[in-house]
C-alpha cells in the first residue's frame, strides 16, 4: 500500500482499524524523507525523534481504542511556527540558533489532536516573498520540476506535501503566502478568516494580515486539518471569540444555487492565458453543475498590491525592531559600542529582501510621509474591503485564479522585486480585507514537456470557511486534478 499518497482521512481509518501503526507511517514518512528531502530543501530541520516519540504515544491512545481523525497522521509545521524545544528559524539567519521556549496555539492544538511532528519547513525569510528564495537556507524546488520554484512564502510546507513527505502542513499567508504554493505544486490550501487562526507564537510579519491555515491533498483534509488549529485564544487579542464548525462534518452541501461571483479585475492582462483556459474551464464544470455565475466587479483591487506593499513593510518594520543582537536574534562578533552592535548583528542577520521590508516600512511610516503612504493605504485598504462587501450582497462566493502564472524557473525574477510582488496580485486583496480564500487544484498547463499545476481560487465572507470547503469538496468528488502526484514521487 502506498501510504504516502493516502489522504488523511484514509489514514486516520488506517491506523483507526489499525491496518499500519502510527510508528510505520512515520517510519515510512522518514524515509521518505532521507530520499527525496534534500533534493527539494523542503527542511529546514527533520525532527525524527520527535516523530517516533508522537508515532509511539499515538499508538498508544489508538491501541486504547481511542483518539480523533488526526491521531497518528504525520504532519509538518512551516518554520515560522515555535515549537519547544526545537529549532525556529522563520528562514532566518537572524533566528537561526533559536530553540523556541513554547508551542505556538496552532503547534499545540495540532500535538492535542495526536498529528505526528515530522519536521519544520523551508520559508522564505520572515516569510516575505513568492519563490521560497530568500531564505537563508536556500531555495524550495518544485516537485513538478526541479528547476522552478514551488511559490512562497509556504514553499517548504508545500514541496514537502506535493512530493509526498508528510500528509499536510501548516502554513501562514499574509499576502497569499498559503495559497500560491498550493497553486504551483497541486495543493489544496486554505487561509481562514483574519481572527479564526491564533497568532500566538506564529513569528510576526504584518500583524493585520498575518493568519495561519493549512496545506493538503484535499478539501476534505484540509477541513479537518483547519478546524483542529482554528479557535478562540485568548492570548491572542485579535484572536475572534466565534464557535468553529466541524467543517469535515459539514462538507456535503450541494452546489445548486450556489451564486459565484467571476470578478473581472481577476481576468485582466496579466493573466497567462493558459492559466485562464484552465480557470474558466473550472467555471464552466461548477455551473454545469448547478452553481450559477455572475460578473461583478472589484474596482480597487488593482491597488492591492501597492497597498499592501506599504501596510506590510509597515507593520514588518516595527515587528522585527526585536531583533537587535540584545533581546533577540543574532548577535554580531566583538562589537565595539552600541550602535555598532545594533548594526552588525541586524546587518548580518537580516537579507537583502528583508532588509528593503524593513526600510520601506520605515520610510513610509516617517513622519514627513505618513500621511502620504501609510495613512493612504489604509483608506485604500477600507476601499478595498467595502468593494468585497458589496459584492458579498450577490454573490457567496469569489472566484478566480489564484496566481497569474505557472510555478517559474529558480532565478527568474529575484533580481526585480516589483516582477516578485506582482505573483500575488489576485490573492492579496483577501488578506487586506481580512476573508478566507483557498486554492485548490484545477488543471495543468505544460511547459518544455512538464506538468505544471493550475490553482482555482475561492474567496468567502468572512467565516465563510465552510462554503469554500464545501464547494472544493464538490468539486474534487467529481475530478481528480488533486489526485495526480508529481513524477518520481508515486
Ligand atoms: N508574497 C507576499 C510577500 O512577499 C506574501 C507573503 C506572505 O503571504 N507571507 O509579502
């Protein structure tokens, strides 16, 4: 039996009829991991022992006769997440000896539903960027072809589930850091409601934006996945006091009726054709099935990504002033006073990519230009956000692509950031106005005789995470694009 490629609901039944323990798959999952691992650089750290120790205390509860639909199933957590104990980079050098004291909520939460730690994924650094290049431990490749890049910022969690190295992943997208990965490597991927996810020990970027979720080889996985993180915390202020739905429960609503809105600023010029072929075929197959199409329009969201480029590097700018060589991060050899410790160890700690966040931030939020870029974007950003609501009067749920292009080569944009930002340009808006999205497979495009995969992407109202799941699940009964496994990973 291939066990890698099970979903985690077949697994929980396996290991619920004890078919193969906890302590086989995770063995199995290892090993995996030891072959194809370092090819992809999806690691940053293989918690083996860890594993065995979780597989162990699994097969415990389920010799018992007990446990839940995640008892057992071998996850990772992407490397932004603190977990005690173990090393937490956030793809930093700044952070790269830090052995975190604490388990973030989502860390915790999935370790009381019995998953099974395999591992912390590759990131981009502080998670900022498309590619999974800027971190400092090296670039993610791309199960679907070696050479590209599996999306970022939750490129390692993405590689690692695509190539079959574990059964699904955390992720956190700020800007649409979850759902592009999934777009380029065939995932399904969910970014729930601002406030649905806690933050607690999720290494901050943009704290208005930031929300944790889950990638998976299914709408079904990832429903059970999501509702086991999701939940009020009360150390997390923004943290939304509202019940959590069992999702995997709730998956069987049908499509008829269902109102789609197609917006059009999700179909302009920078849309690769072949991704919108794969797009509107999607479309075409929900409404054949009964769900019915409408045109709306989203007159702002062209101004997403400027918006965000200047609410994200904000808020990043002052998150990341921690890290000064004194209370936290790195710190630089010999410094000869203050100011030069402040320098070096941040100089040294930081890459090139962070270091534009941060002095962007800095920049916008001066007092000279307050006004004029941060207090704007965030009038915008209101803009932005009621141009969702109003459609939400029509429609229940947004589609369109979830990125502009097909995973591209390693290399290909890292020497123009404004080409980088721009990936992200039919995701972002989600995360300025604070509603669940989710990607999900839909299709291939080829290219120099590769499969190259095509991401749907679904937007709701807020706590709308049930529609979206419910409409994904629909969709993956009836077609199998999710299915299909990189070649070499079978
Ligand atoms: N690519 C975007 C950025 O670089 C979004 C990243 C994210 O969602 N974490 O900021």
């Amino acid at each position: 039996m291939d066990l890698h490629t099970l979903s985690v609901a077949e697994l929980a039944a396996g290991l619920k009829a004890r078919r193969f323990s906890s302590l086989e798959l995770a063995l199995h999952f290892l090993g995996r991991i030891e072959r194809l691992g370092p090819d992809l650089n999806a690691f940053i750290t293989v918690t083996a022992d860890r594993a065995l120790e979780d597989a162990r205390a699994a097969d415990e509860v389920l010799g018992r006769g007990e446990g839940g639909s995640l008892t057992g199933v071998p996850i990772v957590h992407k490397d932004i997440f603190c977990t005690d104990g173990i090393l937490t980079t956030c793809g930093s050098r700044m952070l790269g000896s830090f052995v975190a004291p604490y388990d973030a909520t989502v860390v915790a939460r999935w370790k009381a539903a019995g998953t099974v730690l395999l591992g912390k994924a590759n990131m981009d650094e502080f998670a900022m960027g498309s590619s999974n290049e800027t971190s400092y431990f090296g670039p993610v490749r791309n199960p679907w072809d070696p050479g590209r890049v599996p999306g970022g910022s939750s490129g390692g969690s993405a590689a690692a589930v695509a190539a079959c190295l574990a059964a699904a992943a955390s992720g956190t997208d700020t800007g649409g850091s979850i759902r592009q990965p999934a777009a380029l490597t065939n995932l399904t991927g969910i970014k729930p409601t601002y406030g649905r996810v806690s933050r607690y020990g999720m290494i901050a970027f943009a704290s208005s934006l930031d929300q944790g979720g889950v990638l998976a080889r299914s709408a079904e996985d990832a429903a059970l996945l999501l509702a086991a993180m999701s939940g009020f915390d009360p150390r997390d202020s923004t943290s939304v006091d509202v019940p959590v739905p069992d999702y995997a429960a709730g998956l069987g609503a049908p499509l008829e009726g269902l109102r789609l809105g197609v917006a059009r600023e999700f179909f302009d010029a920078g849309l690769d054709p072949g991704i919108e072929r794969r797009v509107r075929g999607a479309l075409e197959w929900l409404e054949a099935a009964g769900a019915r199409l409408v045109d709306v329009s989203l007159p702002n969201l062209p101004l997403s990504v400027p918006t965000y480029y200047v609410v994200a590097p904000a808020e990043c700018s002052s998150n990341l002033s921690r890290f000064d060589g004194v209370r936290f991060g790195h710190r630089c050899d010999d410094p000869r006073d203050l100011a030069d410790l402040y320098k070096r160890s941040r100089g040294e700690g930081f890459g090139a990519e962070v270091k534009r966040r941060i002095m962007t931030g800095t920049y916008v939020l001066s007092a000279g230009y307050y006004d004029a870029y941060y207090l704007k974007a965030q009038k915008v950003r209101q803009l932005i956000a009621a141009d969702f609501a109003r459609a939400f009067s029509e429609v229940d749920v947004i589609v369109g692509p979830t990125s502009p292009t097909a995973a591209f080569e390693l290399g290909a944009k890292t020497s123009d950031p404004i080409t980088m930002y721009l990936n992200d340009i039919y995701t972002i808006g989600a995360n300025l106005a604070g509603l669940p999205a989710m990607s999900l497979p839909c299709g291939f495009v080829q290219e120099n005789g590769r499969d190259l995969p095509v991401g749907l992407q679904l937007i709701g109202p807020h706590f709308g995470e049930q529609r979206l799941l419910s409409l994904a699940h629909r969709y993956q009964q009836e077609t199998d694009w999710h299915r299909r496994v990189p070649p070499g990973c079978e």
